[in-house]
C-alpha cells in the first residue's frame, strides 16, 4: 500500500473507525491559551467532568498578554480571562506558561523550542495556526472551543479526513525571499479558499533546505488558504532543531529511527497538486483586507476584479495602479506566530544595523516567546533594534490581533509580519500589508513599502 | 446541544464572500468568559457603517442568513457562531464555508446549508427583492421552502442526526472508553509528557 505522510498519520492516530462517522483520532499534545478555553472548562465542570490527560496538556498566555509593564497594564476582562485559565489550570493541573514564567509565548512558538512538538503526532489547539506544527511532520488542527472541551474530555477529536495536496517547490530562493514570501505565494495561487478540505504536505528541493523556522513559517499561512493542516515530513533538519530541547525524546534513538517512516511513499498519488518555482518568487506584499490578494512589491496596486476587490481596495485607501513601494506606513509590526522567531529577527535586524528608523513611523517588535527574547538580546539583536528606534517588547500576540493595548489606531497603516490583513483586524480602521521580516524591516527605514533587494548594505 | 429540526424565519442577506470571522466578531469582544452575550457584537464595525444590511428594519429578527462563499474564513473563534445564534440566525445559507467554522456550526447547533452558487443567487434575490420574506428549512427533509423555492441540500449523515437529536459529542465519544484506553496503552513511549505542577 502507497500512503501519504498525512495518510500514515492519520492511520497512527485512529481510535476507532466506524462506516458513515467521522474518525475518532487520539490526541497526542493538546495547546490551551485563556481566550478559547474559559467556556470550554466551564461547561466540563457543569458537566462534571475532568480533563482526561493533563499530562498532554500545556497552557499559556499569549493572546491579549500586554507586551509592556506586565499583567497589571492588561484592561479588566483580559485579566479575569487570564485569572480563570490560571483557577482553570490549578484545578485540572494542567502545566501553565503564564505571565512572567521564563517559558510563556505564543503557543505556536513554545510548543516546538520546547520540543513538545514531535515528528508523527496530532496536535490540537484552539487557535487556526495550529497547522504551524506541521513543519515537524505532525497532523496540527486548530480547533473551536467545543472541540477544545470534547478533546479536555476525551482526548480525542472527531474529523473525516481531508483529502491530500502537494505543494512541490524547488529550486533556491532568490536572495531577499523568504519563507513569508513563499506562503504569500502559494496563497495567492490557491486562493483564500482553494486549499478547503485539504491537508497540505509541502515537499520539494527548497522545502527540503528551508530551517525549521522557515518550515513553521510556511505551515503556519497554509490555514489562510483554508486548508486544515499543512506539513513537512520530518529530516536531519528537523531531528536537529529537536536534539536537547526540554522534553525531546528520551528514547531518542527510537524516535529517530520512528521518525524515519514518516514520508510520502515514492508511488502516493495526491487529490491535488500544486508546482512552484522558487526562483521565480519575490518578495510580496498584500495590499487588500485577505492574505490572498498579494502581489510583488516590484509592482503596482492592481484594477480590482470584482466588488470584492473594490471594497478591498476602498478600505485599504488605494487607488488600482498606484506603485507599491510609493505606499507609505504610520506603524511596523515584527511579530506574531508566523514571524516572530529568532531566525526572523536576525534577518529584520541585518536589515536595520546601521540605520534608523523613519521618523514618522512607529515601530515594535514583540518577540514570539520569552525564549525567543532572552535568545536575541543573548546576541545583541535588542541593542540593534532599540538603537534604530524600535520598541523592543515582551512576548504575546501583541498587534497580530489586537486584544491587547498594542492595535492601530484607524486610518493607520501597518506593516506587518502577522498573518492576517482582514478588515480591522490590527485595530478597527486600520489597515495592515502582510510581508517578510526583512520587508517590515526595510519599511520602518524608509517609511514606506520598499524592496528590500535595493537596501542591501 | 440544542436540537435542530425545522426553522420558519425571515431570510437576510449579507451579499460578501470571504466573510471572515474577524468580521463576525471583531477581537475585543473576544474576552467573556460566558457562551451568551455575543449577538450584540455581530458584525460590529459594518454595523457602524450606515445603512449596513442587518440593520434595514425588513430583516430585524430574522433566523436564516443567506451569504457569499467561504463563509467564516480566517480565525477558530468559535465566538462567531455564538454570535450568530445569539443575535437569533438558527441557519447559515453559502455556497461554501471554512473548515474550521463549519465543524463549530455542528457542535453549537447553528445549521450550515451548502447550495450551489446558482441557488444561493436566487435565496439572495429572494430576500433582496421581497423584504422579510421568509423560508423554512427542513433538516429532517433537507429540503429548504419559500413560495415558489423548493430546494434540497445535503449534509453528512451524522451531523445531521446529532443536530436532530440534540447528542453531545463528548458523551458520544466516552462511550467509547475502552477503545480510547486500549489506544492510550499502546502508544509509543517516547512521546512527551508533562509533568504536573501540583
Ligand atoms: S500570533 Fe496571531 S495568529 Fe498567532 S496565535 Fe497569536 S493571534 Fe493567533
């Protein structure tokens, strides 16, 4: 028998499997942060119920966590909410990495530097950029909070499997192209719906020599085209990012041979397949209100297809034709789940040495975790951001969402390496342009969208 | 769960696709801790702008929105459908809805109709051209009424009999116990755990 990655995980996973059901699958590392989790608790407790593995439970606090001065500057409900996942947590005993814990962070992010993210398992979370979790060669699925409840429960998720994609790049990436650049690419190509009912295994020479960050990068967006999950089959890379993190495998000889199974057999046939050329990407940036309408920032603000561009195109205060790098930027935001690790601030802070942030803009980075955080200034990379005139914050979710103080004010543009320019979404009226790390970096610079091929040092 | 039979109400339109749940429910409504409490908070930014849809006094009240594809994309917050249930929508009528969202609308019991593009364009004229027209969806039947409107829809067999019975997921899946256990014994030991803090 010929399987996909996904098929044979899917396969390891099935509890039971009844005709005319959706599968019951075994959850492996469920992620719990305070916001999707408070009505989930609550009616396991009304219900009288208890959570059936703690053990494979970790929480924290990243979604409305201020990024500055602490729990005390969060507004009351953001309080409460983190109050009931810590009353929540101490009941269950459920591990918390809350505020002020050296190992908080965005979930996406602490699950892997802690190494809880593992080749061959499924991880479920009540957040859609659970698919981040993919790069390591695991079934990731963001859930709601129903779902969290019944997997508090039971341990176990119901779903009918999705049917296979290929994304298959190669070739290298041309210098200034990022993984960022990538996921813009393929989502512009799929469509925000095109990969619905999909899981997404990336594969490819250029997959293959992407870092893990890079990896967690691509998975991350695959949600944004609507697919359920994206993965990459584990290797070298991936067995190398894990060796000595927390909780890597004790067994670790046997994990790696395990892990060495978990490919897409040569003869697998996919439902879907999709070919890219890495050499023909550049770098992009969005300029509607969905991460598909992405274009390269080389060019031109396109004729609107349709009402939905036009009112896209109305929100976002643009006129068709209008040059990209002629759009200029109030605010620069370098965080989130899909860009806020240490990779990613390295490569924002190459770009920034030696220059100065435009006056007229103001700019933040707000580190993935607190890991990632201790780790930059560990090589300076604070002093360069701080230097240039960029806030340098604490770890959380901060802009990506808006649910802390850090949002934009409206009619404010941003440019940002989150995941998401939905209307209102970095603050109501605001407007946000998604792009790479380098590209934000470049943007705070100059003080609008700009190629950061042409700022090279 | 609520069971889900039959709905008789007013149709809306909401002519947009990609309709994200950010829209549905924008973030800083995102802090209750409570399930109820939402349906003031749908849409809120379009609902500022004037003359937004929802707000015409035709479509005051009513239970089935009739919308553009991809509904429900971008965030899990399942917020969305609270939202929607709270402000009285019982039905979601698209050509198309996001994963995510679709698997909530089965658990909270708010019903989501997939129909062919042609047939939601009709549904949509329907409530744009006769204000407060109204449609019965049939779960039982799949089949959705309005004068001179007959159509049928599907839905997976099972959610349909879990929204006709009002069944609760989890206490489907705990009857499963022993298979669950059986599962949990033979998993790989490598495979991390936490430790507890207490
Ligand atoms: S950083 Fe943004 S996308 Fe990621 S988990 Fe937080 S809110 Fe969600």
């Amino acid at each position: 028998m010929t399987l996909t990655l996904a098929q044979k995980l899917w396969d390891r996973h099935l509890v039971r499997r009844v005709p005319a059901e959706p599968d019951l699958l075994y959850v492996d590392l469920h992620l719990v942060h305070e916001v999707t989790s408070p009505q989930a608790f609550e009616s396991l407790r009304l219900n009288g119920r208890r959570v059936r593995r703690p053990d494979l439970t970790l929480a924290t606090m990243d979604h409305n966590v201020p990024t500055a001065g602490g729990r005390e500057r969060a507004d009351a409900i953001s309080q409460r909410q983190m109050q009931a996942l810590e009353e929540n947590c101490a009941r269950e005993g459920i591990v918390l990495y809350g505020i002020g814990s050296p190992r908080q962070g965005i979930v996406h992010v602490i699950g892997p530097e802690l190494g809880l993210t593992q080749p061959g398992m499924l991880i479920a979370c009540g957040d859609s950029h659970t698919s981040t979790h993919g790069a390591f060669g695991a079934l990731a699925f963001g859930i709601g909070t129903s779902e969290v409840e019944h997997v508090l429960a039971t341990q176990c998720m119901r779903l009918f499997r999705p049917k296979d994609m290929a994304v298959t790049v190669d070739g290298s990436l041309p210098i200034g192209v990022t993984a960022k650049d990538l996921a813009l690419s393929v989502i512009g190509r799929l469509g925000v719906a095109g990969g619905q009912g999909y899981i997404v295994e990336y594969r490819g020479s250029t997959v293959r020599s992407l870092s893990m960050e890079a990896r967690m990068t691509v998975c991350n967006m695959t949600i944004e085209a609507g697919a359920r999950a994206g993965m990459v089959a584990p290797d070298e890379v991936t067995a190398s990012y894990l060796g000595g993190r927390p909780y890597a495998p004790s067994n670790w000889a046997q994990a790696r041979s395990d892990w060495d199974e978990l490919v897409t057999d040569p003869d697998a046939s996919f439902d879907r397949e999709l070919l890219i050329d890495a050499e023909e990407l550049e770098p992009y940036v969005t300029w509607g209100t969905n991460p598909g309408q992405s274009v390269p920032v080389t060019s031109r603000v396109p004729a609107p297809r349709g009402e939905a561009d036009e009112r896209a195109l109305a929100y976002m205060a643009l006129e068709p034709g209008q040059a990209i790098q002629e759009i200029s930027v109030d605010r620069v935001f370098i965080g989130s789940c899909t860009n806020a690790r240490l990779d990613d601030l390295r490569l924002a802070a190459s770009v920034i040495r030696g220059r100065r942030v435009h006056p007229k803009v103001r700019a933040m980075v707000v580190p993935g975790s607190a890991a990632v955080k201790r780790a930059a200034e560990g090589e300076g990379l604070d002093v360069v951001f701080r230097g240039a005139g960029f806030e340098w914050r604490d770890a959380g979710c901060s802009m990506c969402l808006g649910m802390n103080p850090d949002i934009l004010a409206p009619g404010q543009r941003c440019a940002s390496t989150s995941n998401r320019n939905f209307e209102g979404r970095q603050g109501s009226g605001g407007r946000t342009h998604l792009l790479s790390p380098p590209m934000a970096a470049a943007a705070a610079i100059a003080g609008h969208l700009v190629d950061v091929r042409e700022m090279a040092s | 769960m609520t069971p889900f039979s039959r709905v008789t109400g007013v149709v809306a339109p909401l002519d947009r696709s990609n309709v994200d749940t950010d829209q549905i429910i924008p973030k800083q409504f995102l802090k209750r801790i409570e399930r109820s409490g939402f349906g003031p908070y749908l849409f809120y930014d379009w609902r500022r702008t004037k003359d937004f849809v929802l707000d015409r006094p035709e479509y005051r009240g009513a239970g089935i929105l009739v919308t553009g594809a991809n509904f429900g994309c971008g965030s899990s917050r399942e917020h969305a459908t609270w939202a929607l249930l709270d402000a009285g929508f019982r039905v979601v009528i698209a050509p198309s809805f996001a994963d995510i969202f679709l698997s909530n609308c089965l658990r909270v019991g708010l019903l989501p109709v997939a129909l062919a593009e042609a047939d939601v364009r009709r549904l949509i004229e329907l409530a744009g051209s006769r204000p407060g027209a109204q449609l019965t969806v049939d779960l039982g039947t799949q089949s959705i009424h309005a004068p001179g409107i007959d159509l049928s829809f599907a839905i997976d067999p099972f959610w349909r009999d879990c929204l006709l019975n009002g069944w609760d997921e989890i206490t489907l899946t705990l009857k499963q116990e022993a298979e669950i256990a059986a599962f949990e014994a033979r998993r790989p030991d490598w495979l991390p755990a936490l430790t507890s803090p207490g």
